[in-house]
C-alpha cells in the first residue's frame, strides 16, 4: 500500500486538508510534526482541537511531557509501527506534518550510527558554553556537507554529528548515504502563494494570543518546565518567555512570532523543495480535484 504524507510550510492547512481526506477515505491520522507531541502545548503547536477532527482517529500527539526527551530514531520507529496497526485494522494511514527531519526520517530512513554518549556530549555542551560559535567551526572542519546541511543555531544536531564522529571516525554525512527509503511513503507538499501564506500565519498568530498563548506559557512555568528546555525555545514560546521576562513589549513579542514564523516556513519550502519525487499540491485549487489527484498517485481506487 502507498502512503500519503502531506507536509507543507506552517500555517498552510495541513490538518484540515488531511482530516478531509481520511475521512473520505477511511483514514487514521498519524502526526508527524516534532512539537505537537507535547502535553499541555497546544495553542502554541496550533494542536488540532478536538471538533476539528471530525472523528478521525490522532496519533503521536500528546506523547510526552515538555521536559521528555524524543529523538527521530524513537519517533520513526513509532510511526512506523502505528502505521503497521492502522493497516491491520483495515484503516488507511496518512501522515501529516511539516517537520521536514521527522519526514525526511520515515521516507528516506535514519543512518546506523553509535549511541549517545552522555561524557562526549557534556565535554562538547562545556566547549560551545566557553567559546560560543566553537562547535560550528568544528564541524566545519570534520564535516563540511553536514555544516552547510544545519541550521547555524541548531546546536543538539551539531552536537549529535561531532559525537558521531568522535564514536566512528566517520562524518554523520557519509552515514547519510546509508539509509534505506521506505518506497511505500509518498510526499505531498501542500503549498499557496506566498502572500497569502504569510496572511495565514499573520492571522494565525494573532489567534493564538486571544487563544490563551500567553496563559499557556505562564502554566507551563507555574508547572515546572524550564524555559531552557528544547521544547520551550520553539518559536512562540521563547518569545513569549522574553515579553513574560521584560524583555520586548506584548507587541514586540507578537510582531516577532509573525517575522520568525514567516522565516520559518521559508525555510521549510526550501527543505521540501529538494525532493524530487514529491507532489506538490496548489491550495487554490478546488480540494476535491486535488484529492482525485492524491488518490490516483496511491493508486486508492474508490
């Protein structure tokens, strides 16, 4: 059976268009999306409420606590085996997210590299804390594909590669090569003209402060969960920590989760972009044409 993942840039749909579509078609929804899978985050995730999934069964959301901690390994491998229950249950699954890594990671497979090393990971946290930047420089250096491939604020997977190389002798780039792709997974990337995108997220964002983004962030401060934690520095939350610390206006603090998520969704198109065999799926048409066209290329039939 082929299967669908639809993907796209935040703020353009994706929950709707897959709720519609597994319900035409007797699907079950698994999330791939890297932070709807935090309790108690929900207006910042943009979660899915309960009504809007009109009755379609929600996987891997709401999984763990905030200050648990989740890699692509566990996280594919729990998809993998949803997705498996799903079919023996007669149901279609359909996959929907648009964290480009966890989508990357089910249809194109994870590398075999060593495990986490807690004393190589603390000695590389010690080194970036006295040289800022120095991490960056040493991938650089071991791994050149890998360092023009990160994000240069992205220091867990700068770390993650620097340990790899430590553990194996080899880049994390030339484990890459290594994986294996899942043939069944078909990407769809759902997308619109830019300006109407960036009026979504400008008008999502907006919503989620009348939604209680403030108060969400507040609760999980009141519960425990650090402000340093990953899960707490994604966009939203991080800016909602400095305007709760003084450090910008309710304003300010509003107008920039606008400016990074707009960057942010550039960033994924950027991503989804250099995969060939993906279908890319314009939202200005009408959705019943666009689901005719998804169905044709799994090869669903009625």
């Amino acid at each position: 059976m082929k299967i669908p993942i639809f993907t796209g840039p935040t703020g353009v749909g994706k929950s709707a268009f897959a709720v519609e579509f597994a319900k035409k078609t007797n699907g079950e929804i698994v999330s791939v999306d890297s932070m709807q899978i935090y309790k108690h985050m929900n207006v910042g995730t943009a979660k899915v409420k309960e009504k809007e999934k009109k009755g379609v069964p929600h996987h891997m959301i709401d999984v763990l606590k905030p200050n648990e901690e989740f890699d692509v390994e566990r996280f594919r491998k729990r998809v993998l085996e949803i997705v498996e229950e799903i079919i023996k249950r007669k149901s279609k699954p359909v996959l929907v997210g648009g964290s480009g890594l966890y989508v990357h990671a089910i249809k194109y497979g994870i590398f075999e590299g060593p495990s986490k090393n807690k004393t190589i990971r603390s000695n590389l946290e010690k080194i970036e804390k006295e040289s800022p930047g120095a991490l960056r420089r040493l991938l650089k250096k071991v791994d050149p594909i890998a360092y023009e491939k990160f994000e240069e604020n992205d220091k867990l997977r700068a770390i993650r590669a620097l340990e790899v190389y430590i553990l194996s002798g080899q880049p994390i780039s030339t484990l890459w090569n290594k994986r294996k792709e899942d043939k069944r997974f078909i990407i769809f990337v759902l997308n619109m003209k830019r300006e109407a995108l960036y009026d979504r997220i400008n008008k999502r964002v907006d919503k989620m402060f009348k939604e209680g983004l403030v108060e969400e962030v507040k609760k999980l401060i009141e519960m425990g969960f650090s402000k340093d934690l990953p899960a707490m520095k994604s966009i939203g939350y991080k800016e909602v920590v400095k305007y709760l610390e003084g450090e910008m206006s309710f304003e300010e603090c509003k107008e920039e989760i606008k400016k990074q998520t707009r960057r942010f969704a550039k960033r994924q198109l950027t991503w989804f972009r250099k995969y060939d065999d993906a279908v890319w799926l314009d939202l200005s048409e009408k959705k019943e044409d666009l689901f005719d066209k998804v169905l044709k290329k799994l090869n669903w039939g009625d």
